[in-house]
C-alpha cells in the first residue's frame, strides 16, 4: 500500500536544522565506546503556505556527527527540494536513487542515510499536519496507544535502574551487554532477579561478539529467559554466523544498523531475524519503517522500532510503532536525558506499561526552543 497517494504535494520554503548536544557527568558505556554526551540533530520543515514539520536525524555517536549531518542536509539536499513540489514518503525514497553514486563517491552511505530517515519524518509530520490528524491515524493506526520497554539500562547497578523503571509504570526492560561474560551475566541475574510478576526483560550486545562467544553467550542466558538477544553480531556478519547463534533458541533482535529494505529481507528469509528493530531517523524514516513493518509481520516476525535519542524521534518512532501494528514494543530510554524529557514538555505517564499516544495533528508535540537554549550546538537554515 501507497501510503503516499493519500497526502497532497508539498512545496517548501524552508528548511531549518537545530543541533543540541548536551555533557555527560558520567558518560554512557556501550560495547563500541563512551558516550560523553547527548546529542541529536533536530530537521524543521516549513511549507509555502506556513505549515510546519519535524524529524529528528541520528547522530548520537560520535557526539560531534550532528554538526556535519546538518551541513549535508542544508548543502546537498536542501537545494534538490526547496521550492520544488514533493511529497511525504515519495520524495525521500526518489532522493535515495538520486544520491546513490554521491553516496559511491563519498562513502557517506550512513550519513546521507540518516538526513534522508529524519527529512521523512519531518514530511509526514508536516503532512499530518496540513491534514488536520494525529500522524498515526494518517498512516493507518486503529490503536490509541503502544507498550514501551525501557531501554539503556547500564552495567552499573542494573537491578537498580529496573526498580526505578518500574516505579514510572515500565514492565518491560533491556540490558545492555558487551563488558565480558563474567559481568554480563551477573547483570542479567540481577535484572532477572529485580522482575516483578508479568515482567520481561532482554539483552542488547551492541554488536559487541563474535560467533564463537554469541554463541556461548546465547546459551548461558538462556536459563534466565531474555525475550530476544540483540545484536550479538557485527551487523554484516555472515548468515551463518547469524543462524548459528540463532540456533540455540533465542530470539534474535536486529536492524537499528541494516540499511535498506533488501537486507531486511534477506534475513526474514533466511529465518534467524525474529524481531525486526530498523531506526527511523538512522535509515528510511516512517516509509522504509512501515516496509520493514509488513515484511516482518507477514512473516511472523516482530516489529520493534528502535530509538534511543531525542523526543521527536521518540514520539515519531511511537506513531510509527501504532500504524504497524502486531505485538511490537517502544524503545524508551531511561537515562537521565534532558533531550527527551526538556524538548517537547512532558510526555504521557506510562499506564500499564503503555504509551498513551498523543491525538493532535501530526505528531502531536513540537520542539521547545526555550526549554533546551543552553543545549543548542548549531543552527541553520535554508530559504527558496
């Protein structure tokens, strides 16, 4: 289904980028490096007639990549659609073609990637917008709200963070795993340990394996019942690394770092992909998210969209998660992350563990420039 055909062309008079970035006290520990600070990179959109829309570009490692993402959306992409009419979902796919051999020459394939995911976004808000619905309820939602899990949880105190997460209404939690095998599987214990009665949890390796240690990994957490093993692997690695670690029965979790619908065809066909995890503000926005969505759920996999920046992406990434349908869950970080939690006012609480979505057009909040002044890094913005 063409979504697209359903919205009118959109023809553009600005386009505006804020950076914000933020320093961590203590920074974040992932299998790939520290995270020293907070950073995304926010796209605003604003028609001929004043209708406005955001999207949110990843950009939260390297914490200095903001910058450099907005200069490739306001010099390079910018002047293939200012003034030009285009329209939500159509014109960021035609842009990926068209961008292709500049992606050869350059080998930015991730960065051109990602300003395309949040410019998406920003068109369907807008969109939803000039509609006059909720964002959700344009791409085909019948759900007023979604289940989340909270995601992020460090190595440092886990059983802790779970507690905490719990008492702001979470039931479901991810670990993250990747600092050697003695500590990860005391801090899945711990985390296992701290569930209370219907909760799940599962585990996140940040491609931080190998085959031979995903493998042995897999099968010492199984006892403890992670709902799914996140990227145990590098994410090209073979399909037989891929299957084999998939072999010892756990749920295998991907595709925050696949590129393209092809590859996440290629491993819901090979069998091992059973929870299909694409970013949308990393590659492909809403409309390559929803693809993904429909190959995965017709094949009986799950859909679960990854996030783990900003509110707008956040809220995008909710929406997105509604109109997809099946039993998937919403990445919600729980880190302390003012890029979240200042951006947009406050968030719905958590009411069983779900998300209440929000029912204004679009995507139903917009950016607080006041409330997040002192985190502004960049900004820029290009005119017809």
């Amino acid at each position: 289904m063409d979504l697209s055909a359903n919205t009118a062309d959109i023809t553009l008079a600005r386009i505006s980028t804020l950076a914000l970035r933020i320093p961590l006290e203590r920074p974040m520990p992932t299998a790939f490096g520290l995270m020293d600070a907070r950073a995304t990179l926010l796209v605003r959109l604003e028609d001929d007639e004043g209708a406005v829309g955001w999207g949110e570009i990843w950009c939260n490692f390297p914490t200095f990549g903001a910058e450099h993402r907005a200069l490739l959306l306001e010099r390079i992409v910018a002047p293939m659609i200012l003034g030009r009419a285009i329209r939500a979902g159509a014109t960021p796919v035609a842009l990926e073609a068209k961008l292709a051999t500049l992606a050869l020459q350059t080998g930015e394939f991730g960065p051109l990637a990602q300003v395309l995911g949040g410019l998406d976004m920003a068109l369907w808000d807008l969109a939803a917008r000039r509609a006059g619905e909720p964002l959700h309820r344009l791409l085909g939602s019948t759900v007023s709200a979604v289940p989340a899990y909270a995601s992020g949880i460090n190595p440092t105190d886990p059983g802790e963070t779970v507690r905490r997460a719990q008492a702001a209404g979470f039931r479901a939690f991810k670990l993250k795993l990747g600092f050697g095998r003695d500590r990860d599987l005391a801090n899945a214990a711990e985390v296992a340990d701290a569930l209370g009665v219907g909760d799940i949890f599962m585990v996140d390796a940040n491609q931080g394996w190998g085959r031979e240690e995903a493998v042995a990994m897999a099968e010492a957490l199984a006892p403890l019942g992670p709902k799914w093993l996140e990227e145990p692997l590098p994410a090209d690695a073979t399909e037989a690394d891929w299957k084999a670690v998939a072999a010892v029965g756990l749920p295998i979790a991907a595709g925050e770092n696949m590129r393209g619908l092809p590859a996440f065809e290629v491993a819901l066909a090979a069998g091992w992909l059973a929870v299909a995890q694409p970013d949308a503000g990393k590659w492909g926005g809403l409309s390559g998210g929803l693809a993904v969505a429909r190959r995965a759920l017709g094949a009986g996999r799950r859909f679960c969209p990854h996030h783990l920046a900003g509110a707008v992406g956040l809220v995008a990434a909710a929406h997105l998660l509604a109109a997809a349908g099946g039993d998937g869950l919403l990445e919600t970080d729980v880190n302390d992350n003012p890029l979240r939690t200042l951006l947009v006012g406050d968030l719905p609480p958590l009411v069983d563990g779900a998300w209440t979505l929000p029912e204004g057009p679009g995507l139903g909040v917009a950016p607080d420039r006041a409330s997040v002044s002192r985190l502004i890094a960049r900004e820029g913005e290009v005119t017809a």
